[in-house]
C-alpha cells in the first residue's frame, strides 16, 4: 500500500508551486515517468504518461525471471497505473 502510494508522489516530494504536469515519478519497480511526456527504463524509452491516470507501456520481461512480455502479434500499449512495463505476478512476492 506505501508503494502506490510513494509512485504517486513527485521525487522531490509535493509541493504546492509544481504542476503534476511537471512531475517526474518512480513506477514500482524502477521506471521513470515523466509526466506529460515519457516512461523510461534507464535511457530506453518504454511507454508515454497519460495526465491524470497513469501510463501506456510496451509490456517486457526481466531476464531471469518465469514471465512473458508481448505475446506474439500483440503489441499494444497497456495501461499499467504505477507499475513498471516488467510487472510480472504478485508485487513483491517471488514469481
């Protein structure tokens, strides 16, 4: 529950002389949002943030790990709210 939480609040913390247009955000598991504009993974740009209601991602694996990314001949955008574009199974729980 602190994690949603925590994604929803600017890395420099609220304040009142920021738009949440201007925010840049950490999804839950390490990616950038950058309100208005991108979600990235590291440099590598992985989604668009959608003003007021969260991200549209290009879904993708993290190596080592049982899940999948795309499945064949579907690769549209999905909408993941505060997590990242490698989300895979229960947060915080092994997969």
């Amino acid at each position: 529950m602190m994690d949603v939480s925590e994604a929803q609040v600017p890395e420099s913390g609220a304040d009142r002389g920021t738009s949440e247009n201007e925010w840049t955000t950490d999804q839950i598991g390490g990616e950038a949002v950058y309100r208005g504009g991108v979600v990235a993974h590291g440099s590598n740009i992985v989604g668009n943030s959608v003003l007021g209601s969260g991200v549209l991602v290009n879904l993708s694996s993290r190596p080592g790990t049982k899940c999948r990314g795309e499945m064949a001949g579907n690769d549209q955008m999905k909408a993941l709210w505060v997590f990242s574009s490698d989300a895979c199974g229960l947060y915080d729980l092994p997969t």
